[in-house]
C-alpha cells in the first residue's frame, strides 16, 4: 500500500510508535489521519504536530462500542478508511502472580482490539475493493517475554489473528502486516531504561540494562520503527521485524524448540544474575 491520498487511524498514537507513525504517514501524503490513544491529551500533541490533516480522539483500545464509534464517526466525517493501524499496547511484568484481571486487560488491549478493529473496517474494505491492516504485536510474539506471562501470551495471540487474517483475506485485497520488534525507545520500557539507552548513545552505559531480555540487542528509535513498517506495508510484507536478529532467533526456535527453550532459560538465568 502506498498512503497517498490515503484516510489512516493509529491507536497508541500518543507517543512512541503510534506518534511516530502518524507522523510519518502525514509526511508520506496522507489525505487524514485519525490520532487516537487512551490518553486524549498525548493524541491531541500528536494531531497538532501533523497540522491541518490530521485529529485526535480518546480511546480504549479494549472496548469494541467504542471502536465501532469512532469508525463510523471518522467515515461520516473523513470518507472510507483505508488502514488501520492497532497499536496501542503497555506492559506489566509477572505471570501466575497477577490477577486474572490483569491477564484479561492485557488481552483486551493486545489482541482483542485486533478483532475489534477488523471488525469495524474489513466488511467496508472489501466492498470497496481492498484496504489495509497494520498491527502491533512484538518480538515477544514469536519468541516470549520471560517477564510477563501475559504480555507473551497475548502477543503470541496477536500474531496469530493477524496470520488468519491475512491468509482469509487476502483475495479480497486486504493487506496485513504485522509488527514484531524488541526495545524500542518509548514509554512500554520506563524511565530508567529510556535514561540508560540514551546513556549508551553518549558512551556512557549498556542499552540491556533496565530493558531486560527485550533490549538485548539495543533500543530502536520510533521513527526508524515507523520506517520499516511504511517499506513492509509498500511491499505488502507480513513480518515486520526492525531488529533483524529476531529473524534468526524465530528459525532456531522452529527448528529445535527444546534446544530453544533451554537457550532461553540460560538466558533467564543471566539476566537474573544467577
């Protein structure tokens, strides 16, 4: 897909990622794009950096009422949308320990809100001719997040949806990309990390730390993040993957699980310093 001319919404479009990529959109001719994030003041920031073509709406990701609403509200206003991007996402480290609450949230926010909004937009992309998706999952959805169960889990899940997706809907011109990369420069690793990578960018310490296993292969900047996603969807390619090493680390996993895992809890073991 090219985004010329093109009517896009991006959820997480307050800062990190989806700031990024409506930015980039924007600068790469799109007729409109819809800013959107849990926090309306963030995604009211971003609108305003873009300008005249582009505004801002509050939203929670895991509410399909909510959705819905915006789609047709955007549609009414905007004219058909032409790509969806689902990237909002947040991360809170545990497993067994958490609520089952908190494993649901996750899973509303991560994966439901996937089907949620494919929901709301295929049916008119398909009438109209075809469309595209573009959502978020991480690296951690083809290999894990040893810190979060639910964070894995739910990405995992994200993959897979937009794997089915792709695959059910292809003939009808529905492009898919999905986005899988490790540490990236926002708010999802906190304070600390954000401070030590930018430390490390002085020469002045390592990216790993505070980043844990995702950062082990150093902290991406959004907007290279959001480049690499505008090259897939111009390619129609399905992975998006701005750290390329986790290419070579999905083959290994599907080539000897058990040799996998037991790399992994090597791994796990080192980052606990034991």
């Amino acid at each position: 897909m090219e985004l010329f001319d093109k009517v896009a919404v991006i959820t997480g479009a307050g800062s990190g990622i989806g700031r990024a990529l409506a930015v980039k959109f924007a600068q790469d001719g799109a007729r409109f794009v819809v800013c959107t994030d849990l926090n309306g003041d963030n995604a009211a920031q971003t609108a305003t950096m873009i300008g005249a073509k582009a505004s801002s709406a509050a939203l929670d990701v895991g509410d399909e009422a909510a959705i819905n609403a915006l789609v047709a509200e955007i549609e009414q206003a905007h004219g058909a949308i032409d790509c969806f991007v689902s990237n909002a996402g947040y991360g809170v480290a545990g497993g067994l320990d958490l609520a089952t609450d908190q494993w649901t949230r996750m899973m509303n926010v991560h994966t439901w809100s996937h089907l949620y909004a494919a929901r709301a937009v295929i049916p008119g992309m398909v009438e109209r001719g075809g469309g595209y998706l573009l959502n978020t999952a991480s690296a951690a959805g083809l290999l894990t997040q040893m810190d979060s169960g639910p964070y894995a889990v739910s990405k995992h899940a994200a993959v897979a949806f937009a794997e089915w997706v792709r695959i059910n809907y292809a003939d009808d011109n529905i492009g898919v990309s999905v986005l899988c990369p490790q540490a990236v420069r926002t708010n999802i690793l906190g304070p600390a990390a954000k401070k030590r990578a930018k430390q490390k960018d002085s020469g002045e310490g390592s990216t790993t730390g505070g980043a844990g296993q995702a950062g082990a292969d150093g902290i991406l900047e959004p907007e290279f993040v959001a480049q690499a996603c505008v090259d897939a969807m111009r390619d129609e390619k399905f992975l998006v993957l701005p750290h390329e090493e986790v290419l070579t680390y999905f083959q290994r996993k599907a080539t000897d699980y058990d040799r996998w895992i037991g790399g992994m809890r090597r791994f796990r073991r080192k980052l606990m310093g034991s």
